[in-house]
C-alpha cells in the first residue's frame, strides 16, 4: 500500500526525511479566484500539491488564469499531482472548477485527487475516501466501496473518529469532541475501554450527572493501523495521513 503523508509547511523538513511522498497543504484558493501559498519553504520539491476552497466565495468565477496558476506552481516545484481539499458541498462554482480542473490537469498527465462528492463531477480522478466508519461494519463499508469505484480509483484518507454520542439518538455533528476532552473524560470516568471489531475503533460507556448514557468511540495509533490494514486486505491501493498522526508509526507504516 502506497502512503502519502499530508504536511503543513511547519512540519515539511521533518517529515522530508521519512522516504514518503508528501503531499503539502499549503495552498488556497482565494475570494478572487487566485492561488494563494502560505509558508512554503522555496526549496520544496517534489510530491504532491493539496489546494483548499478556505476563502473561496460561492461567487468565485473559475477561470482559466486560475488553472494555469496551480500549472506553474507544479511545474516550479515539481508537484506530480493535485489533491483537491474542498469541503463546501458539490455546487456552483466547486463543482464547474473540479469538472474543468480534471480535465486540464488530467490532460497534462497529473494525478488529480477529490473528495467522493465530486466523483461524478471528475470521472477521471482518484477520489478521497474518509476512514472514518461509525455504524455498520468498517470492513462491509470499505468493501463496498471498492467494488462501487474499484480500487484504481480510490485513496482512502485516514481521519480520526473521537465522538461522544448520547444514547439512544445521536445528534451527528455535535458528538465531535477534541482529544483533550477525551482523555479528560477517559481519567474522569476512570474509563475501560474496548475494541470494536465492527467499527475498527475503541468505545466506552459513562452516564453524564442527568443519567444519560453515553457511547464514546475514538482512534488511536492501534486502530489506525488496523484501518490501514483492513483498507489493504480490501483493495485499496493508496491512502493520505496527516504527519503528525502517523509519526509514531512511520515504521510500521512501511510494512503494510
């Protein structure tokens, strides 16, 4: 399995040394349909280019001075393909630039990387696939989206799950909490945790002070290399960590 560490431009010379491809997440789009990079050192070479929608405005026309901006900066740095970080939903303008951009940096033999939203928008690109898995069977949920795909075309992206939902209805996207919440939460409730074959991940169980149940899941390094693995054994061929996530494992990583 090939793995590609998602670096800030804080943590790129460390992580230049791992022997893995890098994929730096530098790079915005902005109000005024420009690029913008922020803190990249100028003798960064190779790997590949993450380019975000933050600051990116529902008006944003997409032009073409735009794509050839994103050219010239590969061709600088020798970037050898484009993630595209966009995280607005799959409409107006995000949706006519990953059409256009697929297209056009396809053409020039890049690797162009989306999230599964614009999949239908970017026939040609290898589209970004979440870890994160929390109902159902991690395993069914890789599987069934190899043979939906099929693994040429999928890289699947490993995001921690660190959640706390109030049982029996959880609310979505309020259940997210920070590490720190839950080891502050772990040593308050003098938690036992277990591991969920299932979900690939570890759980808990409190009661809050108005004797609500809580179900706590969470990733560690363990659960990480288990997602990694069970990904594998499921066709995927490639997958993107954040380096300060996968420092601790970068050995092992090179055994998967």
């Amino acid at each position: 399995m090939h793995f590609t560490l998602c670096t800030h431009p804080r943590d790129t010379r460390e992580a230049s040394g791992s022997g893995f491809t890098l994929c730096h997440m530098a790079y915005r789009i902005g109000k005024d349909s420009r690029l913008y990079r922020n803190g990249l050192g100028g003798n960064v070479r190779g790997g590949l280019i993450s380019v975000s929608d933050l600051g990116m405005e529902e008006d944003t026309v997409c032009s073409d001075e735009l794509l050839y901006e994103i050219e010239r900066e590969c061709n600088l740095r020798g970037f050898e393909g484009i993630v595209f970080d966009f995280e607005r939903s799959p409409a107006g303008f995000a949706m006519n630039f990953i059409y256009h951009a697929a297209i056009y940096f396809s053409g020039l033999g890049m690797t162009v990387y989306v999230p599964e939203a614009f999949a239908q928008a970017a026939p040609s690109a290898v589209i970004l696939i979440s870890s994160a898995v929390t109902g159902g069977s991690c395993a069914e949920s890789y599987r069934n989206t190899v043979l939906k795909y099929s693994p040429e075309r999928l890289a699947l992206v490993y995001e921690p799950i660190c959640m706390d939902f109030i049982m029996p209805s959880p609310s979505g996207k309020d259940d997210y909490i920070t590490q720190n919440q839950l080891d502050s939460l772990i040593a308050r409730e003098h938690a036992v945790s277990y591991f969920s074959q299932e979900l690939c991940a570890y759980y808990f169980t409190y009661r809050d002070s108005g004797s609500k149940s809580h179900f706590v899941l969470y990733d560690d390094e363990n659960s990480m290399l288990k997602k990694l693995g069970l990904a594998r054994d499921c066709g995927f061929k490639q997958a993107f960590l954040l380096y300060p996530e996968a420092y601790g494992v970068l050995d092992v990583l090179k055994e998967i």
